[in-house]
C-alpha cells in the first residue's frame, strides 16, 4: 500500500499540514523540520498523488523546462538539478529544446503546452524583450539567463557582467596582457554574450586588445576560432572563452599547435561543467550555482503574482590549471 501524508507526518513527528507545507514547496518551514520531513518522505517512498492534486487544486504539477539545447552540457546539468529539486516538491518536470529557433521559441512563449503545466521556466535565444512583454499567455513564466530590455516577467539570472569583469581581472592579475575574449554572437538576440563581452570591456578598459566571434557556442566553434588566432603575428597570452564548451575546444586547439597551456596560453572558460574538471590541465571558469538558479526560479513559480522579479543567483570563479 502506497503511504499517506499522515503515515509520513507520524514517522517524521510532525503534522500532516507540516509534511504538505514540504512536498508542495512552501517556503516558511525550518530547515531542520523540512530535513526531517524529507528524510522520512524518502525512508516510506511517499510519492503525491498528482491526479487527486489535479482534480482538487485545479492544477496538475507539471512545470515545463525549455531551454535552447538540451545536449549542451551546462543545459543538461541545469536540468538534472531542476528535475530534482522539483520531484523534492512534489512537481514533474517536463523538458522542451528550441534550438535557438525564434520561430519554435515563440510558439513556447505563446501557449503551447500551457494546457498541460502549472508554470515555464524558459532560457531563450532568439526571440527580442519585446516579444517577451507583449506575452498574453497566463502561464506563470520564470526566465532563465541574462536578458536585455524590459521583460514583464520574473527572471532569475548571475550577474554575467561582474563574473566576466571577475574572469579578465584574473587573467591580468596572472601578467597577461593580450587577452582575448571569444565568443560574441553579432547575429544572435542572445544577450549572454553581450553582457559577458561588456564585463570583459570594463576590466580592460585601458588596454582592449581582440574580441572573436562564434557563430555557436560549442568545441568546435572553439577549436576553429583559436587555430586562428594562433595564427596571428601576435596570438594572445590569454583568452577569456564565454563557455565552457568554447574554451575546451581552445584547449584542444593549443594541443594541437604545441602551446603549452599555462606557461604560453591561459584560459578561463564559463560555466563549470563537469568535462572542465577532467581536462588537462584542468579548466579555470566561472562557476554559476546552478542548484540556486533552479530553486529560485521555482520559488518564483510558486510565489503569489506580483510586479516581476529580477533575482541573481550566486555565482564565484573557481581557478584551476589553465590559468
């Protein structure tokens, strides 16, 4: 027989409005109690009964994740976080990818599958803050990443600004002063990019020296852009990668030149995905808290409506071998 709220509220020593304030999220309840609450949720294998929710709430506790490639490493791992932190919750997640496309982006951002969810939590590419405000779909929406404009909805997001400006400032502190920043996107309404270009700017305010563009953000987009700029007369002693992916096909890249990665060429990279931790040498990054970013996107999920929220997640440089 499946276990009850109160078969877990007894095993826990709680009451049953306890252990549901826990499995549906609520925010206002002491930690220890909600570790206990959890750690006999687990021990009996309570899992919520999401059709009787349905029927008596009028909700169905299916939140949708929608993010531009779900086979990108950072994507991926923000995922496995965010599924499990919602099942914490009682809430099922259901993943969506648009690869970027702004046609598939706004047909997301519109309704189509608002039937079937309580919320979205959306990372988009290609579709402008004004389509974003000029949203009519009644949905709860949480964005996810940096966005440029006035959005209308809640948004949860590092400062790319600092963390880039925190990146360089390392790599000038190291002696390097020819640094490269890869990564633009001219073409793209992503606005990552551009605020990881502007804190590369300000940290080398009195010195700018090269800023690459990508036309993806991936290893091989990497791998093509530093072969050529080691290439150049004068290659850089450094190169600040606006992800992870990008800076680890550099890596490859100044292998397969002879660069010796620090001595000749440091990076530092964005995103502290875990192929980074095995490279070598392994990959200095910025490390965003990808299991904050994911709770408090969907505490803004179950928040009460009010004017949206801009909320930045914690963020820190974690320093390794290639700088």
């Amino acid at each position: 027989m499946n276990p009850k709220l109160r078969d877990v509220a007894e095993h826990a020593g709680v009451s049953v409005r306890t252990v549901s304030n826990v499995v549906n999220g609520f925010r206002y309840v002491a930690p220890a109690t909600r570790e206990r609450v959890q750690a006999s949720i687990d021990a009996l294998g309570y899992r919520p009964n999401l059709a009787a929710r349905t029927l008596r709430r009028g909700r169905t506790g299916l939140v949708a994740l929608v993010v531009p490639e779900i086979d990108s490493p950072y994507f991926a791992e923000l995922a496995a976080r965010t599924v499990r932190i919602a099942e914490r919750r009682g809430l099922t997640v259901l993943i969506d990818q648009t690869d970027g496309d702004a046609e598939r982006e706004k047909e997301l951002l519109h309704g189509r599958r608002s039937q079937l969810v309580d919320g979205v939590l959306f990372s988009p590419w290609a579709v402008a803050p004004a389509e974003l405000a000029a949203r009519t779909d009644t949905v709860p929406l949480v964005l996810l990443g940096e966005h440029d404009g006035t959005t209308g909805v809640d948004h949860v997001a590092i400062d790319n600004v600092a963390a880039a400006r925190e990146a360089t400032e390392h790599l000038l502190a190291t002696g390097r002063r020819r640094i490269a920043a890869l990564g633009i996107q001219p073409e793209s309404l992503n606005a990552t990019a551009r605020q990881r270009l502007a804190g590369y700017r300000e940290a080398q305010a009195d010195r700018p020296w090269l800023e690459i563009p990508v036309r993806r953000l991936h290893r091989a987009d990497g791998h093509r852009a530093m072969l050529a700029l080691l290439d150049r007369a004068e290659p850089p002693d450094a190169v600040f990668c606006f992800t992870d992916e990008l800076a680890l096909g550099a890596l490859r890249a100044a292998a397969d030149r002879g660069v010796a990665v620090p001595d000749d060429l440091a990076l530092v990279g964005f995103d502290d995905i875990e192929d980074g931790r095995f490279s070598v040498p392994a990959l200095t990054t910025v490390s965003p808290d990808k299991d904050r970013i994911a709770e408090l996107a969907l505490d803004c999920l179950a928040a009460e409506p009010g004017p949206p929220r801009s909320i930045v997640a914690p963020h820190r440089l974690v320093v390794r071998g290639t700088s």
